[in-house]
C-alpha cells in the first residue's frame, strides 16, 4: 500500500462540518494524479493521534498531517511522532528564526509556549515559503510525513511548491488519475443503464456510479505505469462514456451546476431573476456563490408567505386559493412575475413542501414544482423528492438549476 | 486505546464534501458520552480498505464502518474483513432471507451479484430492524467491528436499537462528555481571554478555543470513571464558563445561530422579512433551514442590483449615489424599506462587497455593513472580514443574525 493518507488534527470537530482543508488537499494531490487512499479527522488528544500514527507509519507511502491551527495540536504531533518514529526532537533554529520573524511583524513577541513549536523530529526537513508559517517533512523507510499548517494562508504555496513535486518524486512511479463526470436529472439506475457496457472494476479502468444529493456521478479511474499511459487510458474512456451521458452530463470534476449555468448566460448575454417559496434562498445564494454573478444575476425575492406571492410576483389571489401555492400555474406565474418585475428576459422559480411539516395526502412533503419564464412562454416540471428538509430544499434548487440549463442549451 | 474509529467506505468522495453519515453517527455516539477519537473516509478500493482494517483492528475498541450503499464497497468489506481476521465467509441464511424479503417487496428478484452479500465472516452477528437493510456485528479479541449501510433509512434504528447498547457495554465503563459553548460576534482572543482561568488540559477536563467560520466554539471535555462522574464533572465546567462567555454564547452542541433566533422571535410573537445584497439569499436559506419557520419569516428580497433597491426596498437614488450601496444608511435604508414593504415589524439587512471583484482601497473586498429595523427605530454595524466569497457570505450572515439575535435579548 503506498497511497496518501491526509490526516486531519481538528479539536472537538469530529461531529462537527468536516475537513475542508483535508478536502482541499485530496483534491489537489489526485487532480495531479496523486493516489489519494483516505481521509482522516482525529481528535486533539494524544491518544487518538498516537493511534492513528501508529497505524499510519509503515502503512501509506505519504501522510499529510494538517494542524488545527492551535499550538498545543501541533505540539502533539511532534511529541508522538517523534515517539512513533524514534526520532529525538531538536530545536531547529531555522524554524525558530522564523517563528520570531513572523511574530515581530505582529509586533508580538513569541510566547514561551510557541518556542516549542520550533522542536521537530530530528532529520526533519523545512518546507520554507515566502512570509508565512512553514511546513516540515519526516522520511523514514516505509513512510514520509509532511506536516502542514491547516489554517496558513501560505498552505497554496507550500502545496504547489513543496508538497505536490515531492509526492511525485517519491509516488509517482505509478499514475493513478481519476476524472467525475456529473449528471443532473437522472436516477442511479438510469445513469447505470446508460454506461453499463464499461460499469465496473478492471485492472487498469474502473467505472463506477456515486449517488450524491440531488444528482448522480460517473467515476472513472485509470491506472497505469506511468502519468501519461493513465491520462492517455482515461482519454479513450471518458470519450465513449460522456457521449452516452450526453446533455445529462453537465460538467466534471469541479466543476458546479451553479457554475456551468452562469458561463452558458454570460456565453448568450443573458439576464436572470429567481422568485423562491421552499427553497427560501438557497437558489439565489448558490447562483451568488459564482464569482461575477453580478453581471447575469438581477435579484431574487423569496416569496414565502402567499400574500409575498401577490405583492411580490403578482400572483392572482384566486390561482393561489384554486390551485394551492404548490401547483405548478403558481410555479409559471411566480417565474412569470419575477421577469415584469425585474424586466429580466429570464425568470427562475420554485415552489413546494420542504416539510416536515405542510404535507397533505394529494401533495405529500418532497412535492416540489419548478418552473422558467423566458422570452414568449413559460414551462415547469414536478418533482417529488424523498429526504430531510435540507436536502429536499437543494434537490429543488438543483432542478431549477438544471431546467435553465437545458433551456439555454437547446438555444431557443 | 479503546475509542470508536468511524470508517465511511465510499467510491470518489475523497475530494467530495464529507461523510454526512460519518458526522451523524460521531454525533449520536459523542452526545451518549461515548469516545469518538477518528473518522475516516477511505476509497471503495481494496487496497485502501485493507489498509485502513489492517491498522484498525487492535488499535481502536469498537470501528463502525459505513458503506458506500454500492453493492461492490459491501463485498470489499467482507473480503477485507475476513482476511485480517482470519475468519472465514459463510452464508447467513438470515440475511439472504432479509434481502430476498427487501428485494420481493420491490418486486424484483435478488440480483446474482447481491446474493454475495449474505456471505459474512464466521462469527458475525445479525443486527436486525424492521422493513430495512440489516447491520451485523463482528467481535475480535481487540476491537469490535459493527458495519452498517450508510444510505438506509434505518440506519437511526441500527444505531438506537444496536450500535449505542453494544457501546455503551463494550467501551462505558469510561465515562467521556464533551460540550461545546458557542460564540458569536468576539475574535478567538477575546473569547481566550475570557476563559483563560480554565484555558488549557488536565488529567480530567480540558478546555479549548476552536475558531471555526465567522465564530468561536469553546470546548469543555471531562473524563471520569463513569459516565456520572463525568456529567458532574462537566457540570461544574460548564457552569463558570458560560457566565464568562455571557451573551456572546448564543447556544451550545448542535444548536444553530438561525434556530436560536427562530425561537426567540417564536417566544415573541414577532414576524422577519430579510433585505439581501452580498449574501445573495444565504440569509433566507440559513432562516428557512429551520423548521417551522414559515411561522415567522414573511418575505425576503435579494436586491443583487442598485435598480432592485430602489424598486422592491425604496432606497433613495441619490443616498445610492451619495454614499455607495455598501454604506451604513444604504443598509439601514434596505432594512426599513423591506419592513414597509413586508408590513413586519422587524426588517434585517446586508450590503458589502464578497469579493473577488468589486473592492477599492476605501472600501475593500470584505467590507460588510448589516442592519436591523425595528419598531421606532434602526441600527447598523460595519464589519471587514478576511476570507474568499462563500466565507464573506456566511460571516456576514452570521453576523446579521448574531444583530438580530442581540435586539431580542434586550428586551426592547
């Protein structure tokens, strides 16, 4: 075994949001091809580090230790590997010279309990960056540990500079490249239909199907001897799987529903207004969370009460009271209404039961329509998601998503 | 080392957003006093999976591992697990009978392939529940090792009916208890000034500053010899620190800045509508996350353009020009506007730059002002907050909350 095992040092955020840095990193070393095997949150406590270093070392080819930022976190990490590694700490003065630099520029001296943090493992290396906290690697025979700073703002630089080249040199024998491809508007078992002639585990390919909320992921991995035979195996691949995906497919690897939406409106010059009940927001915030939205995106309102929907979007008061807010009429009218009212060629809306509470026997809890207004005409669609509050809410906001793409797609 | 591992098996999520199911199941064993010391994601590929079995097993007491849902990620596990511990597969003819019965109720007969998944190591133990996927249970000399279906519905049976008795009998008679305080509105300085008499680890309680996204939690751990012990222990923290932290601690463990907010405007009897620039309808999402709050949130708007300001909130033109968007009275002016238009008596407001785009050396990518109006009356503070866009967006939704939820405890 002689993949990556990132190992995250995080006090009292076991149960907490996870790991982002953890994910930061796991995203970088396998975009290079890096073969990530695990993600690890360990508590801040000796014990649980000691464990998770005991069976680390010896086990992954590369462990990438990220420190909770705290001092006594990092404290523990050298203590134990030090212990595990039977390597002695010594005070290494480069790394205290740089300590007190980054300190006098605060105008703070270094605290006693800091010095500390300038002990590294005897035969540890410096990993330096410009202005910031450095990091520092361990090699024993079967394993190599690097040790990052989790919250630095230097740890891109000390990634691309340090981390990234060494993992090559020292795993690179062997390339590993993973690509997703991400498809909206499908259930598992179609995506399974569609790509079953490669579905499954080779030697050297693998294709497999990921369920994720709201949508489904295609992986396909490819292993080779070396970067360039995997990239090549992974070409032949992709190619045949994403053409039996096609329009359902998206985007890959990073790429977000909400992004790939905003490129396709900018590409036609186009203007955007949402009008929301269920999803209370989360559209807007997810078309906002793309840097620039600023030039597609008009404004939004969410139109949770129904005398909202009158005021706001127009909505007749006998449609409301005829057809229930969660119809699909009310749908086309609140998308309808966002565009008079904004002056938006395009009009996105959204409207449903995110529950718990509010579901009746004809339109249970998950009963969601979606709907676009666009320049001559209007369209929606029902849905009925399974799941809690907040996934029901982003599975909503995902078709909303999804229906605008497709209609800028189609060109119309 | 006698802590629970929880390992999460799972086809390209490494880079992904983290195992939901691994947090739930930390949470519900860490609220029962029980010692989570590491969570894991591994890859649903053999050699990863051995990897992380082959360590774990003897280093930590009880491992629960989560599958991926796939039938491939449950054949590995089985595979793996009888391998490190030298038992043997073996049909049990239970759980054929189970998943047969699963199968028939979805009339579709069993699938060759999942028929493999009635094969468990010798020795296993069936955790049953009605009408769902069964978990089953594998004891070794070190550790015990429960493997559960991450996806399942009745995964929260599995855990209260099998996993937290089994715990509790196998690892309580060592009592841990965690509590986290958490603030809103002080740096981690501050909040580490307020707490230093406890600051720090001993034999029994440790107590520590976690700064995490746009808040500080203070952590308060107590190990005893039992669980009793521990709670008293815990008690006699807890007590002192919260007065420290007084109203700056809004809530503690899993509770939620909006659901705090949300039942003091409930106890009130009082009705929100949200004026929205920078964060983009984040406001609204994180108000709407809570349950039941359609009671009390009316409408919001998000005014992304100076035009949708003037038109849905009244914002003077020449307040916009004289001042910039992003400027106390405009934010003031957002929050009385969407009052009047919402005809609630409380109007909350947010305007700043999130960034990357759009600073200027006067007011620079983080400026962020957030306002309340109230009956009688208005108020605003301005903020500049370090971090990428999404970070701005949450911490300048944070802080409106934090505005709002400061106004009710007052009183006023």
């Amino acid at each position: 075994m002689s993949g990556v095992l990132i190992l995250s040092v995080s006090a009292g955020r076991l149960a907490a949001p996870a790991d982002e840095v953890g994910q930061q990193v796991a995203q970088a070393l396998l975009a290079h091809g890096l073969p990530v095997a695990s993600r690890q949150v360990v508590d801040e406590a000796e014990p649980a580090v000691e464990a998770a270093l005991r069976s680390g070392v010896g086990t992954y080819g590369l462990i990438v230790i990220l420190g909770s930022g705290g001092g006594s976190g990092g404290e523990i990490v050298r203590r134990v590997l030090a212990r595990v590694t039977g390597a002695r700490l010594i005070l290494n003065e480069r790394l205290l010279a740089t300590l007190e630099a980054l300190h006098a520029r605060r105008e703070r001296p270094l605290p006693r309990r800091e010095e500390r943090l300038a002990l590294l493992p005897q035969g540890a290396v410096l990993w330096s960056v410009e202005g910031g906290e450095p990091g520092w690697l361990l090699e024993t025979e079967r394993s190599a540990v690097a040790v990052l700073p989790a919250v630095s703002p230097t740890l891109t630089d000390l990634l691309t500079r340090h981390l990234l080249p060494f993992a090559h040199e020292r795993l690179g024998r062997e390339g590993v490249l993973v690509r997703t491809l991400k498809t909206a508007g499908l259930t598992p078992s179609e995506v399974e239909q569609r790509i079953s002639p490669w579905l499954g585990s080779g030697e050297d390919v693998s294709v497999s199907c990921v369920p994720v909320d709201g949508e489904v992921w295609v992986r396909l991995a490819a292993r080779a001897a070396s970067l360039p035979l995997a990239e090549a195996a992974l070409r032949d691949l992709e190619g045949p799987v994403a053409d039996a995906l096609g329009v359902d497919c998206y985007g890959r690897d990073q790429e977000s529903l909400e992004g790939v939406v905003g490129r396709l409106l900018r590409e036609r010059g186009l203007t955007l207004a949402v009008a929301e009940s269920c999803t209370g927001g989360l559209l807007g915030h997810r078309i906002t969370n793309v840097s620039g939205s600023s030039v597609y995106f008009e404004r939004g309102v969410v139109a949770y009460s129904n005398r909202a929907k009158e005021e706001l979007l127009g909505v007749p008061r006998q449609l409301l009271v005829a057809r229930g807010a969660v119809s699909a009429p009310v749908a086309e009218a609140m998308a309808r209404g966002i565009c008079r009212a904004s002056n938006t060629p395009l009009g996105l809306a959204v409207t449903g039961i995110a529950g718990p509470e509010g579901g009746s026997p004809a339109k249970p809890v998950g009963t969601v329509f979606v709907a676009l207004a666009y320049p001559g005409g209007a369209e929606s669609r029902q849905f009925r998601f399974a799941g809690g509050r907040e996934s029901i809410k982003w599975q909503s906001a995902q078709m909303a998503l999804d229906l605008l793409r497709r209609w800028l797609l189609s060109g119309r």
